[in-house]
C-alpha cells in the first residue's frame, strides 16, 4: 500500500511536469532558440522580457500566436522576426501558453 502510493505521487508529479517539458522542447525544436533565449539578449527579445510585457495583456496569446507563425518587426526594435509557417497553429498556441507561464 505505502509503495503503491509512493508510485501514484511520483506518476502524478511526473504527470504535471509533462506539458511544460514537451512545450520547451518545441522550442528548441523549431529552432527559436536561434534568435531567443530566456534571460539573454540575443537577436530577438528573451522571453523573460517578452513574459513581462504580455503578462496583463489578454490579447497576448493571440497577437504571439498571429506574430510567432507571420513573423514581424517593430515592437522590439527594427530586427526582424521571420515567418515559422514550420509552426502550427496549435504548436504557436502551446508555446505561447509556455512563455506565459514561465
Ligand atoms: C531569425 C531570428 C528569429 C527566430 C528564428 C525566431 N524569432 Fe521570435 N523574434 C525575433 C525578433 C527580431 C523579434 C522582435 C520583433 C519585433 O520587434 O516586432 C521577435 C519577437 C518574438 C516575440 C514577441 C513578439 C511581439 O510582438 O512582442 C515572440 C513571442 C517570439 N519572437 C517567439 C518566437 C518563437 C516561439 C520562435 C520559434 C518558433 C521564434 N520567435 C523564432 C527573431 C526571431
């Protein structure tokens, strides 16, 4: 019984770390970390600063979703961020979610 609910509180923790997991490796995998990075400035903005700017605004996640996959310039500065149409919709969905989370 004891090992039992061992079992269950470390299947349930492993459980609620998933979806974070899963969501940062999509960043790594469509290569956004080529221009971004958490806490450093790199080509684009980090997404420490990019949580600070969007985290009262309700509109965020779907201006992030539109701009993330169309690409875009002049809310950072003049650098340009490229369309990822390697990027769904769904996939610009959970990203958002994660840097809105962190
Ligand atoms: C070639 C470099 C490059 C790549 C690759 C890139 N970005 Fe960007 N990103 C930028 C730049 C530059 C900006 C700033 C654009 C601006 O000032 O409007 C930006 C801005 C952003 C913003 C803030 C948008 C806003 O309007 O405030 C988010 C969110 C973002 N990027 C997410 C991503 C994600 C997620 C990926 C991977 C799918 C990615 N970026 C890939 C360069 C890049």
């Amino acid at each position: 019984m004891q090992i039992l609910l061992k079992w269950l509180v470390v299947a349930g923790l492993a459980g609620a770390a998933a979806p974070a997991q899963a969501d940062y490796d999509l960043v790594v995998k469509k290569n956004c970390l080529a221009c971004h990075s958490l806490d450093k400035r790199k080509y684009g903005p980090n997404f420490t600063e990019i949580l600070a700017k969007y985290a009262n605004d309700k509109t965020a996640t779907q201006k992030l979703v539109k701009k993330i996959r169309k690409g875009g310039t002049g809310v950072w500065g003049n650098d340009v961020m490229p369309p990822q149409p390697q990027v769904s919709e769904a996939e610009a969905k959970a990203i958002v979610k994660y840097l809105l989370s962190l």
